[in-house]
C-alpha cells in the first residue's frame, strides 16, 4: 500500500489506487509476439517456418496479395470463474502479423501451409522457369 504525502507528511493510504491497479488484479493481458522465423531455399521451393507454440491452425491467416505474404493469428482466451460472492475473470489476447516480400520465382498460386508441434510451415515452390535447368551438351559441326 503506498501512501500520499502532502509537504513530507504522511497524509492518508491510497487503499483504492493500489486496490484498483491493473497488475493487482491480473485482468487485462494484451500481447503482441512476434515469432522467430526460418527461411531455406532449395533449387525447387522456399520453405518458411514460424514457431509458434500452443496454436491451432485455426488460429490462422494466410494471404498473398501482389507478392506479399502475410502471416496474422489472433487468439482470444476467456477464462471465468465465478462463486457465490465475486465474479473473477480473465482475458488474454494475443496477436502477430508478419509480412514477406516475393521474389518473382515463386508461384503464388501453388503456396501450402502446414501446422505441426509449434510450427507453422509454409512451402512456397519456385516457378518452372525459375527451376534449375540440366546440362545440355552442345555438339560441334
């Protein structure tokens, strides 16, 4: 409990502000994480992976509009307890986005997205002519 003071002295405790803040009583939790991402690239696809633990793919959204990617999630958790004398709750809220620019390789029609053990993983596959080429040999006349 602290107390106002008026010229150095102890004036009266400020009970209702300490009982009324907000990490007292836990409530309201808002949070925005951005999670760690891996990028790899092989002469076929681009695969990106995000951890993001304790999601369902559900919780997803995933958009391409002109060469760009976006990751968002949004997850609402409500948790409500309730007595004969008080109400007691709490909510959680929890969102990211993430965006990537393409590179003109990839075809954006054909992106699949995979959710496993905390990871959201994108394959972005490469376009045909992006694709490595065999050799040829060339005959001489």
């Amino acid at each position: 409990m602290s107390l106002i003071k008026r010229n150095n002295d102890v004036w009266f405790p400020t009970i209702f502000e300490d009982f009324f803040k907000p990490d007292w009583m836990g409530g309201i939790q808002t949070a925005t994480r951005i999670p760690a991402v891996n990028i790899k690239e092989n002469d076929k696809e681009f695969t990106v992976e995000l951890v993001v633990p304790g999601k369902s793919k559900e919780d997803f959204n995933i958009e391409v509009d002109d060469k760009v990617l976006t990751v968002t999630s949004e997850h609402k958790e409500e948790k409500n307890e309730e007595n004969e004398r008080y109400s007691h709750r709490e909510y959680r809220h929890f969102s990211f986005k993430r965006t990537f620019n393409l590179p003109d390789t990839v075809n954006d029609d054909d992106i699949n997205a995979s959710y496993e053990n905390g990871i959201l993983k994108l394959t972005l596959p490469k376009r045909e002519e992006a694709l490595p080429k065999a050799k040829k040999l060339i005959a001489i006349s």
